[in-house]
C-alpha cells in the first residue's frame, strides 16, 4: 500500500534539516484524524457527525491500520459507536510514534538518538528516501498552487491541514494568505461520493474543535 494519510503528515512535520517534528501538537491530532479517514475511505469504519462506529473489522493488509483497527475494536467494548473527539484524544499521542514508526519500516525515515546537552535524549527522523514527501509536495502544490481537481484522498489530507492549521508544514515558503482560501476551498468541496464526504467533514469538524480548543488554551 501506498504511504498513509497519518505518514504523509508526519512526513510534513519532519523538519528536513533536523528530522524533528514540527507543530507536533497539533500534528498528532490530525495524524490520529488521518489514520481514521484512511479506515473509513477502506470501508473499515464510518464517521456520522460527532460518532464514529466500526462496519467491518477485516484487517486490511496494513499494518499501520490494521493495529488501529484492533484497537478500536476494544475501545468500543461492544458499543455500535462512540464518540470521534474521544478517541482522537485518546490516540493522539501514540498514533504519531506508530506512523513514524511505520515510515521507519517503510525506509523512508530512520530513528536517531541524540542527546541534547549531552544530558537529555531526543529522537529525530531524517529521511532516507525522499521520494515519498517529494511526490507528496508535488501532489499538494498541483491542487492548491495550480488549481488541479484533487482525489478523494488527497482532498482528505487537505482538509486535516486547514482543520489543524498546518498550512506551514505544507507550504513552508509561500505565504498563508496566499494559499488559504484554495486550501479551504478544497476542504470544503464535492472531491468525493457524498458518503466520504461527510466523513471528510465530520473529522474536519472534530480536529478544528481541537484546534479552536487548543488555541484558547495557549492564550488563557
């Protein structure tokens, strides 16, 4: 399979000098938002505005998504569905180690430990193959800078990047003002059946909420 939603906002995080992810509060946010579209676009899971409910518990060959899919089976315990923001906020933080993880195994990134002040121990990925990001980047800059009309998926990852706001880490040399209205535009479009969609937006929602939240909460 090709590299996930959650891999392809990792991938956006990674500073390329330093290999340390950028913005990482909010990146983990939509990387648990990413792997859980991905499990609704392969019919795994729906989304249905604030609840979101497993519809088929086949693994799906990947293995990023398929321990997702686990854990989601025991998180419900049996319930039809719980809510979206629920389990964002309860994987957030180990749904970004698991897709940087995944990268690794890939052979995109590669784990370094250094140790800042000789004291303290940091992790950073720096990339081994550059193909994946810089199709990535192409992909994105086709649909935003150049008007193309995008796929399913790739409306899905813009439409985390506006609900996380990490217009930044996407287009790190082009002004905010200059690409924030495509990237709206997008996330708010009819790229997809109506069934996608609405689980497009729905997760939008959900991580905009957090991010709204987030915000206040650094500025209180």
């Amino acid at each position: 399979m090709a590299v996930t939603l959650a891999e392809e906002i990792m991938l956006l995080s990674l500073d390329e000098e330093s290999g340390v992810p950028e913005q990482r509060h909010m990146v983990r946010w939509a990387v648990a938002g990413g792997i859980l579209l991905e499990l609704v676009l392969a019919e795994r899971a729906s989304v249905e505005g604030k609840y979101l409910k497993l519809t088929d518990t086949t693994p799906t060959g990947e293995p990023l998504l398929d321990g997702r899919l686990a854990l989601l089976e025991g998180w419900l315990g049996g319930r039809e569905k719980r809510r979206v923001k629920e389990w964002l906020t309860k994987d957030r933080a180990k749904a970004i180690k698991a897709a940087v993880e995944s990268l690794c195994a890939r052979g995109v990134v590669i784990e370094q430990q250094r140790k800042t002040l000789g004291l303290f121990p940091t992790l950073r990925y720096p990339e081994a193959d550059s193909a994946p990001e810089t199709e990535l980047r192409q992909r994105l800059q086709a649909v935003v800078l150049n008007g193309a009309a995008p796929d399913e998926r790739t409306a899905g990852l813009i439409a985390l990047i506006h609900a996380a706001k990490l217009h930044r880490l996407a287009f790190p040399n082009v002004p905010r003002k200059q690409v924030a209205d495509r990237i709206a535009e997008v996330a708010a479009g009819k790229w997809a059946g109506e069934s996608v969609r609405s689980a497009i937006r729905d997760m939008q929602a959900a991580v905009a909420a957090i991010a709204v939240a987030t915000s206040a909460t650094a500025g209180s």
